[in-house]
C-alpha cells in the first residue's frame, strides 16, 4: 500500500461518506444488527448547533454494498447538542429484546427505543427531586457487563450510577473537585472518571468511600477530556489533555506513571478508540485531520511509539468511534460529514 | 493456523522422542523444535515441542496411572490442544470454544510461556531462532528474562515464566530451542551432547564444570575460556556428523536464507496473565535494557563477542503502586481477575476490502496542516464547557466557577505537584470523617450523603434553638407566676383541660420528619405552648395557645375605646389573620377569644403574640 498520502482522503472507493445538514458530533454505532439485514450497522448521529433544537438522526450502513442509507423516519429531537449517543451494548449474553437502545446525554440521559420505522421515548432519567445534583451530562457509558447500569458524569463534579431497568439512581458520587467530562466502566462494579482537575480516578460501587487516583495530568488541573478504557485489557486505559497532541496510555497497576505517550498528532487530539477485538490496537483522531492507528509495543523503543497506520480527513476530526459489530470499521465525524474507514 | 498441524507432520517422529529425550537428560525444561515452515519459505515456525518444566499439581485423580515420562508427554500433547482450541477460538470468535482437557487456569507461568511460544514464528534472522538459522551457530543467551527484545523478543514472556537460559542451535530443518528457569552458564559441550544425542540415543551428561546456578543479583558473566571455545570450534563447525538416519542435513547457509523478507509476517504476540495473583513487580519500564551474554562463536574468531554490561540502576523497576492501599488492591484484583480472555494476537484480517488507511511515515504529510488560529479542540472543549451551561441558564454559573474555567484554560502551575496531591487528598479525607461524625450527632435519616448531613443537621439545630427558647421563657414564666394569684378562675378552666391552675405546661414534641398531614381536631397537637400572665392590678389576663398555625387567644384587659381595633391590629402585625373574635364587655373588663392564624410561612412564638397582647393592654 504505497499509496501517497495526497490521495487517501480521495479514495472513495474505501471510504465512505455521508454528509449531513449540520455540523456533527455525537455518533454512536449499534452493537445490534438491524433485523432487515444482520449486516448492516445502524449508526446515529448527533448534530451540534449552538441553538436549542438539535436533532439525532440515524442510517445505516452496508458494509458489503458500501453504502449508506439514510431513514427520515428514524430521527428525533433534541434539546441543545447532545454530548454523547450510545447504543445498549451487547453485553455477554445477547439481548433478547427486538428493539435496539439509544442514550443520549445532554440535560438529562434519555433513553430512546430504536424500531424499524420509528424512534420512540423510552426514558427520561432525571433525578432532580431526589437530590441536590442533578446538572447536565458531560458523558455517559453503557456498562456491557452489567447492561442495566449507565454511569454519567457531570459538570456538577459527580458521577451518578443508574439503574435503568428500576428507572432509579443507584448511587450518586462526588467524583472530583471539578466538573466530570468523561466516565468509563471497567468492569460490572469499578469504573473510572476524568475531570478538569486533572485527574483519573477509579471507583469501586462495592466500596464507596474510596477512589484511587491513578494518574494526574503533570501541570496541575490541567483538565483531562476523554478517557477509554481497554475492554479486551483491563490493565490499560487512554486519556487524552485539554491543548495536547498526546495520547497517555496508563496502566491500572502502575498509579501516576503513564506506560506510553503516544505523541505523532501534529495538534491536538480530540478522539481515542480501543480495537473492540484487540487488546493491543488503539485509534485516536484530532485537529490535525488524521486518524491515527497506534499498536502497543511490549517494548517501546527509545524514540517512542510510531502509528501503524494512518489517514486524512478535509478537516479537523471531533469524533471517532470503533464498530464493535464491524471491528474492521471504524467512524469518523468532521465538520459536517461522517466517514467509514475500513481498517 | 493451519499450517502449523501440516508443518507438524513434516516432523519426524523420531525427532519428537529425541526432543523428549534430550531434555530429560539435561533436566532443562523445554525443548522446542522450530522448523522451517512449509508454506512460507524463509520463516521459522512451530514445528514440535515437550514440555519439562513445573505443573501446577492437578487435583483430579488421573483414571489411569502414568509414569512420569508419560504424564510428561500427555501434558505436552494436552498444552498443544490447549493451544489449537484458543487459536480456532480466536479465529473466529463467535464459535464456542472447543473443549480442551486443560484450561488456562491450570496452567503454570511456564507452561504459559511454552503455549505462548506455539504461536511464534519467525523471519530468517529475526529473534534468537532467526538467527541461529541464519548464522548457522548455536546461540546461548542467559539471563533470558533481562534480554532486550530486539536479541530475544520473549523476554517479557520468558520474565513471568522465570526462564533464564535459551539455548539456540540449528539442527535438521530447523533449529532446536532449550529453555531452563535456572540460569545455566554457557557451555558448548552441552550442545554438542544434545547433538549427538540425538543419534546415540539416551546418555547422561556430565558437565565439563560445574554448572553454577547464579542468583539474579549479580550480572557476573562466566566467560567461557577461550580455549575451550577454540577445540570446539571444530565440532561446531561440522553439526552434521552426528546425525545419521535423518533426513539429510543441509548446512545451515542453504537456500532458505532469503534476504529482504519483510517484517510484516511476524507477530509479536499479546497475553496476559493468568495467575490469581499477579505479580506487583512487572517491569514496565520502557528502556529496561539489563545485561544479557551472548556469546556466538564465530567461525572467524575464536573471541567471544559479549555485549558490554550495561549499568542500570533499576530504577525504573521501582513502582509506585500503594501497596498500603488494601481498598485499590481489592478493586484490581476484581478487576484483573474477571479477565479470562485470550487474545492470540492483533490480526488484522486483510479481507477483499482495501484499507482506507495508508502505512505511517514519519513525514508522513505532504501537505502541511494550515496554520490554526482557532483554538485547539474547539468542538470538544464546547461541548464539554458550554453545552451543559446552556441547558442551565446561568443558574449553575458563579463567578467562582468562571474563574476556575478561566484558570484552568491559563493553566496555573504555580503550585508543587506532589505536596498539592497529597495535601488535597488528606483534606478531602478530613472533611469526609467529620461529615461522619456530624452524621453520628444527628438524629435523621438513614441518607448518608454530605447535603443531607447538612440538611438534617440545619433542622436538628434549629429545632434544638426552639426548644432552648422555650425553655428559657418557660422558666420566666414559672418564676413570675409564683409571685402572683391567679384572677379568673373560670378564664383559666376556658384553657386546655391538662394541667392545673398556676401551672405552666410546655408540651412540646418536636416531630420534624413526621410530615403527614393530620387534622386540627385530631388530639395529636404538635405543639402545644400557653403562656399564662395574670397582672391582679391591671386585671389583664392573656393565655395563647398554639395548635400548628392556629393560635387560641384569650384576652382580658379593661376596656377602653378603639382596643379591639389595636388588638386586631398588632395581630396582624404578627403575620396573624384574625378568623373568629368573641367579645364581650362585663364590668368594665373586655374579654376576647380570637382564633386567629398563620398567613406568612414562619409561624410567631408564643411568647411574642403574648408581649404583643400585653402591650396593648397596657397602654392606657
């Protein structure tokens, strides 16, 4: 593959597009196939205008036709931009529910049930008559072991656990000093959160009253913006700084010391992704337009760590997301359009 | 990894036995066969093994008694299996796995290193096998376990697995590995016992030294003396003598070396590990370059080539993990321990689809990225600042928070790292344990989160002040009374039926959580508070009496004009609505029942409405 780079965001044999009528960033990717064709991949969209109503759409995408089909009649409104979609992940056992699940986060987490020919309402989890802390949502993730907890982060500083089978809070923490902007679950109980104080913590719902920090960001309350952990490796998780062209790799064992920067992004970086499938594999994506594919060495050699591969987008890239149904796509959302990459 | 079961058949049986054989002799504990691969020429991968090393002690009763060379056998035979059930699992992921008479959990450390090694393969002159095969020399690397990867690229493996020594040298189509977990200086004559061996049959071997097991502590070398290596020059340079009755030996420089192999194929392979409890001290330093030896006689040169000593303060080793920290302890091994899944190895299956991405370079970008002037990560920092705001109109802004925003955007570093962490942690942990001990001091609910602490804590304080209030007037109250008589009899049997004459009683019972809305005329009075002020001279009596926001005022005073009015309205002063007034005038003497009640959300004392009262009586 020597192809120059000049001509890799041309080739649209391999990539596919789809543009949208508004700027876009939230974007989310079914873990569920559709029930028209078990191929296809249904993605949601998120819009971002700096305005009250904003919409979600969804389409979906064939992968063996390489196409995208758009459904007008899968969309809904939403109140200002939503700051995450997701969809119910699988989890270990497969879901028996013939409808798919969408969360979104923004003033509250909404569910939304996903149907062939429409979207419908599901919940609406909002905790504000029970407690003090009830801010908009920074994030949110989908527990895949335990799929009836969602964990969101907030600008109030806490995190709250949800159970939404019982539509109830499980526990609500103060998570930081600062605003929350990102929560990743590890595990069917312990999850971790990054903050504007610039640290990462992890919490353990078995033990409450207690959270190691397991890295803080080396020039203090540098705010810390998005944080994945390694599903197919525990031990590993990525974050990335407010203003840095980094990528930190921390090990859980090994608190406060990174195990790698990854540092190739010529700006910085807005997006991280771990290969559903490989425990070694991660993808990030910035402002420089590139998406960058990294694989974690045993051993780094001394000049530090070297993407395997690489591609340019037209313009900054805001988000990124690794099909967990399709490991061999991965999303990109820039400006107004999406794209699928095959990797 | 199919090929691998072909490539095995390729393998002469004979050989598996001398393998085993040859390895018990020595008592190392494991010898692997690396055969040239069929399929793909020029790459070195498994072609057959057995296994010595230590077993985890299996508690099932085995159903048929084995000796020990045939229990050594079946395990080798049952890792194998291992091994092709985790490989066809992780092929395709959606089959189940097929069962396998182990499982990853019974295996030891080594046992693990020695599965792991069925999955490598490598290049002619890649890795310590490669290079055996290329260079046609045996190759003794000790201190297996600190080699960089570039010599051994199973370091990190061979580390958990406590392999010490691998002993490489090329034999038949292949190359023969030996690993032991002792470390095992070098010793050529070794490899030419295993050698002949091989055609000879089973011998014991008697070292030419002793062989010393070093400590990891020290890095000391034993240099081979040169004269030794010189008088087996001889022998090495001709490994094929001692083989007969196999296929023919091709020296080692035979067609196979191809050069300019690309690095593609090979596959630095992923694991993890399965032990219940993991080892705190993995090295994870990046650079970690111990000394290794390795000695490769050369055919030129009789000198030893060694790499150099390389000092290293082990710094790097030395984590930081809070091994006083029992709760993050727990929470990893929760974690670590729910991990069971095998990664063989990031394959990237290269479909009929090409990749959108194109190969890293390091000037990769031909076209330079525009200058920007717009702040970096625009979409995300909005949505991560002013999103949330927006759904908050300025109810959750302060000036305070702005000014965090603002700092964190300036990024402050004013402050020294490690005191600021630690202090702010040991302060966040105060307030924590006070929080704790307010939460003891208070009677409330079972809520144990900090607002409702406060809020229980806030009512607790404000009732208890009532309560001292009350107290306190009641006591004036008891010392004013002793000193006068009482004027109105039957005005005093009008109060409350519960208590005596001359007598105050305070019955309060203060319920604040009890909130169920009950009727006035139920008996249950919430609060019950009558003040009580006979003034003989003045003939001006005054009793309230409190039920909820419903006050029973009974008043005499002696009569003047406009009184009513002025009692209507200090009343109303108070935040009192006067619902029913009775009057009547006898003697001079006006005495009023009012019903009045609250129409403000703070309900008036008693004591208040009584002064009040009293005042306008007096006023004459």
């Amino acid at each position: 593959m020597e192809n120059s780079t000049q001509e890799s965001h041309l080739r649209s044999d391999n990539s596919i597009s789809y543009e949208s009528p508004y700027p876009l960033y939230a974007m989310a990717l079914s873990s569920m196939p559709s029930r028209m064709n078990l191929n296809h991949q249904r993605i949601a969209l998120g819009s971002f205008i700096e305005d009250y109503p904003n919409r979600v759409d969804i389409i979906s995408f064939d992968p063996e036709t390489l196409s995208i089909k758009t459904h007008p009649t899968l969309s809904f409104d939403h109140p200002y931009p939503p700051t995450k979609l997701m969809f119910r992940p699988n989890g270990k056992s497969p879901s028996s529910s013939s409808s798919d699940l969408l969360a979104s986060s923004g003033d509250y987490l909404r569910l939304w049930e996903v149907r062939e020919t429409s979207i419908e309402p599901f919940s609406v989890f909002n905790n504000s008559k029970t407690s003090e802390f009830c801010a908009p949502l920074t994030s949110f993730d989908w527990n895949d072991v335990e799929p009836k907890r969602i964990g969101t982060s907030s600008i109030d500083t806490t995190c709250t656990i949800w159970d939404i089978e019982k539509g109830v809070v499980e526990t609500q923490l103060i998570a930081h000093d600062k605003e929350v902007y990102d929560i990743a679950w590890g595990e069917a109980k312990v999850f971790a959160s990054v903050s504007a104080d610039g640290s990462v913590r992890i919490f353990d719902l078995r033990d409450k009253e207690h959270s190691t920090i397991i890295y803080e960001s080396p020039q203090p309350d540098t705010p810390l913006l998005r944080l994945a952990w390694n599903k197919q490796d525990l031990r590993y998780m990525a974050t990335i700084l407010m203003d840095s062209n980094k990528v930190v790799i921390l090990d859980i064992r090994s608190p406060t010391m990174p195990v790698a920067e990854l540092e190739r992004h010529r700006a910085s970086v807005n997006a991280i992704a771990w290969a559903p499938l490989s425990c070694k594999h991660i993808c990030s994506a910035g402002d420089d337009t590139q998406a960058l594919i990294w694989e974690l060495p045993t051993v780094a050699g001394p000049n530090g760590i070297d993407p395997l591969s690489m591609y340019s987008a037209g313009s900054e890239i805001n988000q990124l997301q690794w099909s967990a149904a399709q490991p061999d796509w991965i999303a990109i959302a820039f400006s107004n359009k999406m794209q699928l990459l095959k990797v | 990894m199919a090929t691998g079961v072909q490539n095995q058949e390729r393998v002469p049986v004979n050989l598996k036995k001398q393998l085993v054989l040859a390895v018990r002799n020595i008592q190392w504990s494991y010898a692997i066969f690396w055969s040239i691969s069929a399929g793909q020429p020029g790459v070195l991968e498994w072609g057959d093994g057995y296994y010595n090393g230590d077993i985890k002690t299996r508690k099932t009763v085995q159903a048929v008694e084995l000796n020990a060379d045939q229990l050594g056998l079946q395990r080798s035979e049952q890792l194998r299996e291992l091994y092709e059930s985790l490989s066809a699992a992780d092929s395709s992921p959606q089959a189940r796995r097929p069962s396998a008479a182990l499982s990853p959990e019974d295996l030891t450390d080594t046992e693990w290193y020695y599965l792991v090694c069925m999955s490598f393969v490598f290049n002619i002159g890649q890795g310590l096998p490669g290079r055996t095969l290329s260079s046609g020399q045996p190759i003794w690397l000790c201190n297996a376990h600190y080699a960089e990867s570039k010599v051994f690229s199973r370091s990190l493996l061979a580390k958990s697995a406590s392999i010490q020594t691998v002993v490489c040298f090329p034999f038949s189509r292949g190359v023969i590995e030996l690993g032991v977990t002792d470390l095992v200086s070098e010793e050529l004559s070794l490899i030419q016992f295993i050698k002949t061996s091989f055609s000879d049959g089973p011998q014991t071997f008697v070292s030419n030294k002793s062989i010393p097991v070093a400590g990891r502590t020290g890095y000391k070398k034993d240099f081979s003396c040169p004269s030794l290596l010189g008088c087996e020059q001889q022998e090495m340079a001709s490994p094929n003598d001692s083989s007969d009755g196999y296929e023919p030996n091709q020296p080692a420089e035979d067609p196979f070396m191809i050069e300019g192999i690309t690095d593609g194929v090979s596959q630095v392979q992923s694991w993890q590990f399965m032990d219940e409890e993991f080892s705190n001290c993995v090295d994870h330093s990046l650079n970690s370059s111990d000394c290794i030896s390795q000695t490769v006689v050369d055919h030129g040169n009789a000198v030893p080539l060694s790499q150099g000593e390389k000092d290293n303060d082990n710094e790097l080793t030395s984590l930081n993990l809070p091994s006083d920290d029992p709760h993050y302890q727990t929470v990893l091994s929760a974690l670590l321990n729910s991990s069971h899944q095998l990664i063989l190895g990031p394959h990237f299956r290269n479909s009929n689809q090409e990749s959108s991405f194109v190969s890293w370079k390091k000037n990769g970008l031909v076209k330079s990225q525009k200058a920007r002037d717009e702040t970096p990560q625009k979409l995300l920092k909005k949505i991560l600042f002013e999103v949330p705001h927006m759904h908050d109109k300025g109810l959750l802004e302060s000036p305070e928070d702005n000014g965090a925003r603002d700092a964190a955007w300036r990024l402050e570093a004013d402050e020294i790292y490690g005191n600021h962490v630690l202090s702010e942690r040991r302060r966040r942990e105060k307030i924590n344990e006070l929080f704790m001990i307010l939460k003891s001091l208070v009677p409330s609910n079972s809520k144990a989160d900090k607002v409702s602490i406060l809020d229980d804590t806030i009512e607790y304080l404000q009732d208890l002040g009532r309560r001292v209030e009350d107290l306190e007037s009641c006591r004036e109250l008891t010392d004013l009374e002793v000193r006068t008589k009482r004027k109105r009899q039957d005005h005093v049997e009008r109060t409350s039926d519960n208590y005596d004459d001359n007598k105050i009683t305070i019955r309060k019972k203060s319920s604040p959580n009890k909130r169920k809305a009950c009727d006035i005329d139920e008996v249950e009075q919430e609060i019950d508070y009558v003040a009580f002020k006979d003034d003989s001279t003045n003939n001006v009596t005054v009793t309230v009496s409190l039920n909820k926001k419903d006050f029973l005022i009974e008043f005499s005073c002696p009569w003047r004009e406009g009184i009513l009015l002025e009692i209507v309205d200090a009343l109303s002063i108070l935040n009192l609505d006067c619902q029913s007034v009775q009057s009547s005038t006898t003697e001079g003497i006006l005495s009023l029942t009012i019903k009045s009640k609250y129409k403000g959300s703070t309900v008036a004392k008693p004591g208040t409405v009584k002064q009040a009262l009293q005042r306008v009586a007096w006023k004459c």
